[in-house]
C-alpha cells in the first residue's frame, strides 16, 4: 500500500488529482483489517487511474500560469466517486500497463499559446514557393539593313529683284576694282535691270562708258535715269560730265538742279564755272562753301583770290594767294604768279 499511497501523492503534487481523493491510510497496530480483496481491487482502481493520467498528453507550456487540463480534473472526479460508491467485487488480476511516451514534434511554424483541443491536429508542412524570377530585359536585335535617312527637302529661297540687283552690282564693283571693265559693265546692266532705280549702278556705268569714250551713251544713261526719278546724284553726275565736255551753261544746270547734295568739290566746280561766266560775286560765294568743309585745298584758295580780284577786293585776294602758296602744290610758273599778286618780293 505504501507505493500506491507514493504514486497518489506524486499526483497531487503535479495537480491532476483533487485534494479530495482519499488517500489509502497506512495500517498501523491495532487496527482492523479490511479484506484482502477490497484492498486488492482499489489497488487495481487506483492503477487504472495512473495509467489514465500517464496516456494523456502534457499540457502545452505557456508563460502564464498553468492551469489543471479539463480531462485530468474529469478523470479524477470519475476516480473519486468510483472509489467511494465502490461495490465489493471480486479481487483482479494486477494489470501491467504499458505507458508510452508521447511522439513530440517540434512545429516548423510558430504556433498560439493557449488551450490544445481534443486530438492531435496534423499539420501538412509544405515549403513555400519560390518567388519568381525577374525577367532579363531582352536586347533588341541588330537590323541587318541601315537606316534610311529621311530625304531633305531644301527649300530654295527666291531672291527680290532689289536683293538680286545689290548682287549684281557688288560683284560689279569687284570686277571694276580689278580693271575687268566689260565685265563690271555688263554686271552693272543686270542690276539695272532687276532695279532700275538703282542710283549707284546707273552712275558707275556713266563713268565707265565716259572712260570708254561712250560719252552719248553715259549721258543718255544719267538723264533717262533722272527722268524716272529726280535724284541729286544724277544733276551733278550729268553736270560733271558736261562740264568735261564745256558745256559749261549745261553744267550749271545740272549742278544746280543737284543743289542739296552738294560736296566740297561740286562746290568749287561750280565757282570755277561761275568765274568762267563772269559770274565772281557767285564764284566767290561756292568757293567760300567749298574751303569751310576744306580749307587746305591750294588750289580752291587760287580760285577765290581770282574770283575776290575780279571784284577789286584786292587785300582779301592776296591773303587769298598767299594761302595758297603756303598750302598747295603748283607748277613754277603759278607759283611766281601767287608771289607776284601775293605782294612777295623774290623767289
């Protein structure tokens, strides 16, 4: 009895058996003896319910406080109350039970803490699938034939008959720089023709053909030219090329009619005109506008001397003559002629 009473204790301390259960008291002197097989057969009882405890599987391990599984309180209950209602029965064979131990297997998986239900779930691990792999970018394959390159269509750009005269003449004027002057003057009539108010064109092909000794032919160019648009230019070309020709009344109308475009030098032509028409008060005038742009000019400083003598303004004239000298380059003869009216004594 005292291994029966050992195994009852060992399960009150693993709490799978109520404080309840009666524990089979150790016999002591004196004391009745019960029969032989009432002892046997709850023996045989309390041997059934340690095989019981034995079978079932251990309670999962949680960090709380543990508490007592359901059918150990049940299967001690049931023992309990066996006990005490126990009839006599007859005393059994003691029975051998073979207790085994039950298969743990460790979970691949975390798994919930709590309560394990009846029966032992199987879990059918299987590994997860591989992700798929990335796709390679595919490189394009290599044309066998080259790339045609769109046809450029160019567009040609249409020149204004103006735009098309300044090319002409510009390449008339090279032309004219290098002495080729049948073919600046041919370049210089196709200007004209894209252009015929061409002011610039028509006055350089005047002096070519002048120079060619086509004098009619430049004259008739400046005066056509003049007709189909009143340009200064055009008077004093005409009066300048009449001039060289002595038409000297001619000359002046032209060189008048030019008045506002003037220079420098059409102003002294013209009082070299004016002198030759006894016209000194005029002469006079257009060499006095010819020095204030130049005053260096030797030559102009002689026509004004002649011109302030012809009207008896003597003093003004030898000042006039004495300048001269000073700044002009002269043959000897007008050099001793400028001393003599200049009032110089020797050479």
């Amino acid at each position: 009895m005292s291994v029966i009473n050992q195994m009852l204790r060992e399960l009150d301390a693993r709490g799978g058996i109520s404080a309840d259960l009666p524990v089979a008291p150790i016999r002591t002197i004196g004391t009745k003896r019960r029969p032989v097989w009432l002892a046997l057969g709850g023996a045989g009882l309390s041997a059934v319910a340690a095989a019981i405890y034995w079978l079932l599987p251990a309670a999962p391990t949680t960090d709380a406080p543990q508490d007592v599984p359901v059918i150990a309180r049940q299967a001690s209950k049931a023992v309990n109350t066996m006990v005490a209602t126990a009839p006599a029965i007859q005393p059994a064979p003691q029975l051998t039970v073979a207790v085994a131990e039950p298969e743990v297997v460790a979970p691949r998986q975390p798994q919930v803490k709590g309560s394990v239900p009846d029966g032992v779930r199987k879990v059918t691990e299987r590994p997860l699938e591989a992700p798929p792999k990335p796709l390679l970018p595919i490189p394009p394959l290599e044309q066998s034939t080259p790339q045609v390159e769109p046809a450029v269509v160019k567009k040609m750009t249409v020149l204004s008959p103006e735009a098309e005269a300044q090319q002409y003449y510009d390449d008339a004027q090279v032309l004219r720089r290098a002495g080729k002057y049948d073919a600046a003057i041919g370049k210089y009539r196709q200007a004209l023709e894209r252009n015929p108010g061409m002011t610039s064109a028509r006055i350089q092909l005047a002096r070519l053909l002048q120079e060619k000794g086509q004098v009619d032919a430049a004259l008739s160019l400046l005066k056509t030219g003049y007709e189909q648009r009143a340009d200064d230019g055009l008077a004093i070309a005409a009066g300048r090329l009449l001039a060289d020709l002595g038409q000297r009344d001619a000359a002046l109308d032209w060189l008048q009619r030019g008045q506002a475009g003037l220079r420098p030098a059409d102003h002294a032509l013209m009082g070299a005109l004016l002198s030759q028409a006894l016209r000194h008060e005029e002469a006079s005038r257009a060499y006095q506008r010819a020095l204030a742009a130049d005053p260096g000019q030797g030559g102009w400083l002689l026509g004004l001397g002649l011109a302030l003598e012809a009207l008896g303004r003597l003093e003004e004239a030898r000042t006039a003559y004495r300048n001269a000298l000073d700044r002009g380059q002269f043959k000897p003869e007008v050099m001793q002629f400028l001393r003599e009216r200049g009032g110089l004594s020797g050479p």
